[in-house]
C-alpha cells in the first residue's frame, strides 16, 4: 500500500505523463500542423452547428408571435392539383371529359381569349412567375377581376391558387 497522501501521488503521476509526452513530442511534430488545422475546423463546425440551432429556435419563436400560415401562396404539393379537363376515370371521375374552356393552344395552355382585361391587359400570356412579381400592387376589387376572368376562362389551378391565396390574405 501507498504510504504517500493522494496529492503527492497525483502530481507524481502527472511528472510521469509529462515526460513521456515530451520523449514523444518529436515524432509528433510533424502531424501537429493537421492536427491543428482539423480541430479548428472542427471547432469552427460546432460554432455553424450551435449558430443554425439558435437561428432555427428564433425562427420558431418569431413565428409563434406572428402567426403561420397554413400553406404559403407559392407552395404548391401534388395532391392540390386538381384533375384537368382529361380527368376521366384515371382521376376517380366517370370517364367523360369536360370541354375545355376555351381554345386551346398546341402545348395545352390556354390562348389568350380576347378579353380586354383594364387592370393587366397582358394577363392571359403572363406565366406565373410574371404575375406572382405584380401581385403585391393590386388592391382588393383589381385581384377579384383577375380571380373571376380566371375562374371563367382559363381555368388554370395554380393562377386561381395564387390570386385566392394573395386576395385572402389582403382580406386578413
């Protein structure tokens, strides 16, 4: 048994570790550069990782104060798409297509229709990109002309999805 009180043999003990490290330290040389560098690197990884936990946990916190919405205008999934005219039983319809709106064009997109629309006259050839771009400086009775011209012409889910979208939440 040890007759030496734990201090003195811990401080032995770390003498003893000292010395080895340093009757290593030469061949270690070399690799301490890499060794460096990666734990930089890794220390630089685990301060990114805490900055996005932080940025996610404030994103939450935010979005608690002011609110979610359900499905934001310009999300589209699979299942919002409605069936088109061609439908049929492959739709879980009865087979029989519904006429198309109105003339169509080779690449099945609606033709512009003739209307002469005052609140965006170049509405029918805009792709919905163009139009998400104007939505924002239409007031209310302007989004609910383009809305109905819509319903009744082209008929196109994802314009009728984004103007209900936008002309709901200027309501709100």
């Amino acid at each position: 048994m040890s007759s030496f009180p734990l201090p003195i043999r811990v401080a032995a003990g770390l003498a003893a570790v000292t010395v080895e490290e340093a009757k290593r330290l030469p061949g270690q040389l070399l690799g301490l550069p890499v060794t460096v560098v990666s734990q930089a690197l890794q220390v630089s990884m685990r301060v990114q990782q805490q900055v996005t936990e932080l940025a996610i946990k404030g994103d939450e916190a935010l979005s608690a104060l002011r609110g979610t919405e359900q499905q934001p205008e310009w999300a589209t999934f699979d299942e919002d798409e409605q069936p088109g005219p061609a439908g049929g039983a492959a739709a879980g319809g009865t087979g029989t297509a519904e006429p198309a709106p109105g003339p169509v064009t080779d690449l099945g997109e609606p033709s512009a229709l003739g209307d002469d629309l005052a609140v965006l006259p170049e509405y029918d050839q805009m792709s919905l990109p163009q139009l998400r771009g104007k939505l924002r400086g239409f007031s209310e009775s302007e989004l609910v002309v383009l809305l109905e011209h819509e319903q009744q012409h082209a008929r196109r889910p994802d314009f009728e999805r984004m103007l209900s979208n936008r002309l709901e939440r200027l309501r709100q």
